[in-house]
C-alpha cells in the first residue's frame, strides 16, 4: 500500500498532493422511503399467518408451515377412521376359518391374501387397528393421567411427599419400557386390559417428572402467590391454576408416547404376552408368520410390518410438529 501510495506522488507535479477518496454516499430519506414502498407488506403478513383469523385458515396455515406434521396428522386421522368403520371396511370376518384358501395370494378376492388358516389378511389388518390405537390411547390416558396426579402431587407439595413419589420415580424409571411392560404382563396375564395397565405403568415415571418440573417452576408465580393470599384452598390453587398452565408439554409428551405404545403392544404381542388368540393383533401376526412362512408367503409379514410402521411414523411426525407448534422456544 505504501509503494503504491509513493508511485502515485511520484508521478504527481511537484507541490499537489493527491486527491482524497471520495466517501460513500449516505442514503437519503427517499431511497429508503422508496425501499419501503417496495416491501409488499400483504404478502409478508400473510406469510406470517396474520389472515389466519378463522378456525379453517388457521389449520390450513399450520398445515403449510408444518408439512410433516400434516402428514402425520392424516396418516393418524386415516387410521382412527379405519378403526371406527372396520365393520364396514373389512370384507370378510377376521376370524372365520377357511382352510381350503389357506396361504392364497393376495388377488381380487383377498387383496392381501390369507394365512395359514385361510383368514383374510386385510381384513385382520384393518380390525388389528382397533386393539392397537385401543391399547394406544388407553395406556397413554392412564398412564398420563396417574403421572399428571403424581407429579402435581409432589411439586406442589414438595417435602417428604416429593422425596416418596420421586424415589419410587426412579425404581420404575431404572427398567426400560419393553422389560417393565414384559414383567407386568407376565404377571398379569396376556389380555387387552392387563396389556393397557402394563404399558401405562412403565409411562408414569416419564409424564410425573414433566409435570412435577413445570409444577416446581409454577408454583413460585405471582398469580400463585395472589392467590394464596385471598384464601384460596391448596387443591383447588392446584388444580385451577398450576394444572391448566402444564397441558400443553403434557399434550406433546402423549403424542409422542402413543407411537411408542403400539410399538410396545406390537413387541409384546410378538412374544406371545400381548393379545389373545383369535384376536387380531398386528404383532402376533407377525409373530405367527415371521419364522415358518416369511419366505413362503411373505405377505403375512410385509402388510402387518407396514401398518405397524406407518401408525408410529404418523403418531411421531405429529408429535413432532405439535411440539413446535405448542412450545415458543422451538419457534422460529
């Protein structure tokens, strides 16, 4: 830089200096007035979901913003739909027996064949979704709601009420899911009920930890304080003002466990000590074809492995975009 500058005096007249640089032009009021005419505000605003007034619109700009979750959502809507109409929507009855069409491959007539005991695949597969979005929701209903009352219990309490819940928290919490699920079927016995109250104990310790966090957090609030000052009962400050402030981590935390409960179901169905026999359960029909006719028929294993993958890829996508949509710090 220096050489340069010293080149230029060279060549300059004796007694002129060089010229300065000229500076940079500083904006004026009508370049940035023209700027922001040039903004297409309707657009932005649209973009930023201010239109969104109604119920519709507001559903339709959360769909466009969340493709993923949409897609989880009608995949979920899809199967709930399939479980109320399975009487309408199957074609034949999942447990008639007709062995001269035994392991026929999917045609017209039975569009995804039959088993070993000539009973319709689809058919199966469609009444299968009840026991799985039954044992799906009930188990994550239960185990959400005893979670929901031990963890405001013992936030809110706190002392040696917090100390007794959150130590046996952590005896429950110590075993993963599929094992504590395995021992209290075992020691139930294989029926839908006991299946629900097996998958829903293991989920207790995970929905009373959420709670009682948000529980901690909550109870030290001004409106808290407010109204234990007016005299309000501890139960109902609780239940009226700590309990609806926690719903919304509680909601996303459900969406997300049901895909893991029908997975479980699916898991402990295909050990023999989930559902019964002769009802439809999509881990047992894998468990009845996935060694002796995987080859041989390899229907029996595809079809019930589809339906089992796309109810918990639909229930995570939709958690997934619901905790975007309900937590702030996951906005962009």
């Amino acid at each position: 830089m220096r050489g340069t500058l010293r080149e230029r005096r060279s060549h300059l007249p004796c007694g002129e200096s060089p010229s300065p640089q000229p500076s940079p032009r500083k904006r004026g009021e009508g370049e940035d007035r023209a700027d922001m005419a040039a903004i297409d505000y309707d657009l932005e605003l649209r973009r930023a979901g201010a239109h969104a007034t109604g119920g519709w619109r507001r559903v339709l700009f959360l769909a466009q913003r969340h493709v993923l979750g949409a897609a989880g959502l009608i995949i979920m809507t899809v199967f709930v739909l399939t479980a109320i109409f399975a009487d309408f929507i199957a074609r034949y009855d999942p447990l008639t027996v007709d062995s001269a069409r035994a392991l026929a491959r999917p045609s017209w007539a039975h569009w995804m064949g039959t088993d070993s005991f000539g009973r319709d695949v689809f058919s199966r597969i469609i009444h299968g979704a009840r026991i799985s979005l039954a044992v799906g929701i009930g188990s994550t209903a239960l185990g959400g709601t005893i979670g929901v009352i031990v963890g405001l219990t013992s936030g809110y309490l706190s002392g040696w009420v917090d100390l007794v819940f959150q130590r046996v928290s952590d005896v429950l919490q110590a075993l993963p899911l599929l094992v504590l699920a395995l021992i209290m079927t075992a020691a139930l016995g294989p029926s839908l009920p006991n299946v629900i109250i097996a998958i829903a104990i293991p989920l207790i310790p995970t929905v009373s930890r959420v709670t009682r966090a948000n529980t901690l957090a909550l109870r030290e609030q001004p409106f808290v304080e407010a109204a234990k000052s007016i005299g309000m009962s501890e139960m109902r400050i609780a239940l009226r003002h700590v309990l609806p402030n926690t719903l919304a981590p509680l909601i996303v935390l459900a969406t997300a466990q049901l895909g893991s409960t029908i997975l479980t179901e699916a898991s402990l169905s295909f050990l023999g000590l989930g559902i019964p026999e002769p009802y439809p359960s999509w881990g047992r029909m894998l468990s009845e074809s996935a060694a002796e006719y995987v080859r041989t028929a390899p229907w029996l294993v595809i079809f019930p492995g589809i339906a089992i993958s796309l109810a918990v890829f639909g229930a995570n996508l939709f958690g997934d975009a619901l905790r975007d949509i309900l937590d702030p710090r996951q906005r962009g």
